[in-house]
C-alpha cells in the first residue's frame, strides 16, 4: 500500500506552547488528508479534512483556531495545536488518500503521534 | 445515534475459534465499508473492504446487509495474532469525499 509518514511520533511539551504535527504522503499525491484524534479506549474522531491548496474544514467541536491545518502541497498536511494544555493530550492521526484514479477509496494513514501536554 | 456503533467488547476467545462482529451504521445513504485493524498505540491498518455480495479473504469473512444497515466480520480458527481492535468503518452519504467514519472499535482477545 501507499506509504504515509507522520512526524514526530511522540512529543511532550510544556502547557501553553505550540505543537506541529507533519503528515507526508510520500509515494503518492494526496488531494485529500483528514486529522483524526484518539482518546484511550475510545474511537478514532474526525477532527477536520483538508483539501491542497484550500481551507480546511473542521468538524462541529472542533476550534479552527486551536487546531491550525495547512495542507499546501499535495505532499504535506500539518497540523498545528496551539497553546496545548493537558486535555489536548492524545493519540493525534493523520490519514491520506488520492481522489483520482482507481484508489481513490482508500486512505492510508500515518503513524500516529502521541502528544502529552504537561 | 452515533453513525457507526459497534460493540467494544472485549472478546475473549481460544485459539482455534470462530468469533463475529457486528457493527450498524446510521446513513442508509452510505456506499463504502470496510474493516480495520488496529494494535496497541499503532494506527489503523485496513484489513478488508466490505462489498454488496461479501468477500473472504482467507480466515476472514465480510458481509453487509443493507436492508438492516449492518456488516460485518468473521474469523475462522482463530490465531493468537489476531488479537487487537476492530474498527468498522464506514464513507458516509453517497458522495465520494472519503471522509472514514470510524466506529468504536471491538477489542478480541485470544488465549492459548
């Protein structure tokens, strides 16, 4: 399958600071990304969807300006979290996939990053 | 109503066994299903796509039913690597945004 690389894996930052996650697609181009977030034992929720070259859209409970998506390549998303603070502590996940061609169904995601606001 | 409902379980089954899971969608609209897999801290992997007629792969079997928005995923002979979180995912609405609606997860566990 389609090889997608999320950077950093694991992070721990202090509260109040800034934190961006990198998503890749490294083998294809991906018009669309989505950010997914994952709290233990529950599931993964869509926080926004990202088309290249557009604004993101957010899901309903999701702050735009807490959680900062770029998405300005068909290679890269990031997604920033702004002034952390503990409950943004999480399982932070992106996934990709390529509208056009004949996989244009399936999403790949990346690796996930842990994130943990002390 | 939450969009995708499944059972978190656990399940804890032998090795050898054959377990099911079922999972219920709530937009009759959708058009695409799948199973993933998901260990511990990893991300999701997709395990299989779910089709109108059913597929196999292997030990593993999907099925959808429309009619009572439902599919779901059989395993056979159960291996003591199958165990970890199912995720039944669903592409809501008819349109093809790929947005995966996950559901909850269903965790297995099989024993010696």
């Amino acid at each position: 399958g389609a090889v997608v690389s999320q950077h950093p894996s694991w992070v721990i930052c202090k509260s109040g600071t800034s934190v961006k996650i990198e998503c890749r697609s490294l083998d294809f181009q991906a018009t669309t990304m989505f950010w997914y977030r994952q709290f233990p034992k529950q599931s993964l929720m869509l926080m926004a969807t990202s088309n290249e070259g557009s604004k993101a859209t957010y899901e309903q409970g999701v702050e735009k300006d807490k959680f900062l998506i770029n998405h300005a390549s068909l290679t890269l998303s990031t997604l920033t979290v702004t002034s952390a603070h503990p409950e943004d502590s999480s399982f932070y996940i992106c996934s990709a996939r390529d509208a056009r061609g004949i996989r244009n169904t399936e999403a790949f995601f990346g690796q996930g990053t842990r994130l943990t606001v002390v | 109503r939450k969009e995708v409902e499944q059972d978190p379980g656990p399940f804890n089954v032998p090795e050898g066994a054959t377990v099911a899971f079922n999972c219920t969608y709530s937009n009759s609209a959708s058009q695409s299903f799948f199973w993933y897999r998901q260990d511990c801290r990893k991300e999701p992997k997709l395990l299989m796509s779910v089709y109108s007629s059913g597929n196999e792969d292997g030990r593993f079997t999907a099925q959808l039913n429309r009619a009572s928005q439902y599919i779901s995923l059989l395993i056979r002979d159960s291996k003591l690597s199958d165990s970890a979180t199912y995720l039944c995912v669903v592409i809501p609405g008819s349109s093809n945004t790929g947005k995966l609606i996950f559901g909850q997860g269903t965790t297995l566990q099989v024993k010696p």
